[in-house]
C-alpha cells in the first residue's frame, strides 16, 4: 500500500514541477518547449554529461529541424550557448547562457530555500532513504523511456541504441 502512496506523492511533485515550469516560461516569455530544453540541459550538466542538439532532440521527441530552431531561438534569447565538445570538437554541446542561469537562479532560489526547509525535520538517515527510494525511480523511470524509444532492431547493449543520455526528469 505504502507503495501506491508513494506513486502518488511522485505524480503530486511531477505535476507541481509542470506547474511551476510553466510559471516560469511565462515570467521569461518562453514557450513550454523552451522549458523542457532547459531542464534537460540543466540536469544534464549537473550530472556532468552536456547534451548535443541531437540528444536533446531525442529526449524531447523532436525532429532535427525542430530541434535545430529551438537552440537557435533560445541561443539568440540568451538561455543556451553551444561549444565545442572539448573531448571532440567537431561535436557541439549545449550549456546554460548566463543571462539564462541568472533567470532560473533568481526563480527558482526562493524554491531552494523552501524545500531545504522541508526537509529540515528529518533525519540524515530518512533523507538518505528517500535519496535512494527516488534514485530507483528515476532510474525505472530511464529504462522505461529507453524501452519503448529504442529502434525494433537494437538491442540495449547496442551503442547506437542509447545514443542520448538517460532522460533527465522524466515525468510518471
């Protein structure tokens, strides 16, 4: 039971975070695309592992083209900068501007405070379960996108198959 409680916590928090996503597009006159981009680059530099303008076509089921004129639109609104991949740089990798960073810092701070100060009642060792309980998920939740995005005749060991990262906040 404790089980479906929880998946209905995680539904709460995703529809909450939609919420606040789109109150933060509108405050910066982007478009709910525009967000999602943003969330996907931001997660993915925060774990260390910058998307390409492909991966995040693929992480946001959109066609090349597509893709190629939102990081176009949102380079020239200040919210993303393309480099070259240091590793190789015929590849190009995509980062936060920092007119970008400096909007989503000043929105989304306040939420920072507010949420540490949630969790200010529990324990170490209870936020450290819920850690490992949402690192599970988030997980399931990767496999599961990888699953039913992966081309017919790939398997999952194939490389070609996972060629974008796992999707970062993928919703329930």
């Amino acid at each position: 039971m404790l089980e479906r409680e929880i998946a209905a916590d995680l539904r709460a928090l995703t529809a909450v975070s939609e919420q606040l996503g789109h109150a933060f597009a509108r405050s910066e006159n982007l478009r709910p695309n525009d967000f999602r981009a943003l969330l996907h680059v931001a997660t993915a530099e925060f774990e260390d592992r910058p998307l390409t303008p492909g991966q995040l076509g693929k992480l946001m089921g959109m066609s090349s083209p597509a893709v190629t004129y939102l990081v176009e639109r949102m380079s020239e609104s200040g919210h993303l900068r393309r480099a070259a991949d240091p590793g190789d740089r015929r590849r190009v990798i995509l980062h936060h501007d920092d007119a970008g960073r400096a909007a989503a810092e000043n929105f989304f701070l306040p939420l920072g405070r507010r949420t540490r100060a949630a969790m200010d009642g529990f324990s170490d060792a209870e936020l450290d379960a819920t850690h490992r309980v949402l690192g599970a998920v988030i997980e399931a939740l990767r496999a599961h996108f990888d699953a039913v995005t992966m081309p017919a005749n790939a398997t999952p060991a194939d490389p070609a198959a996972n060629s974008a990262p796992a999707v970062p906040g993928a919703e329930m």
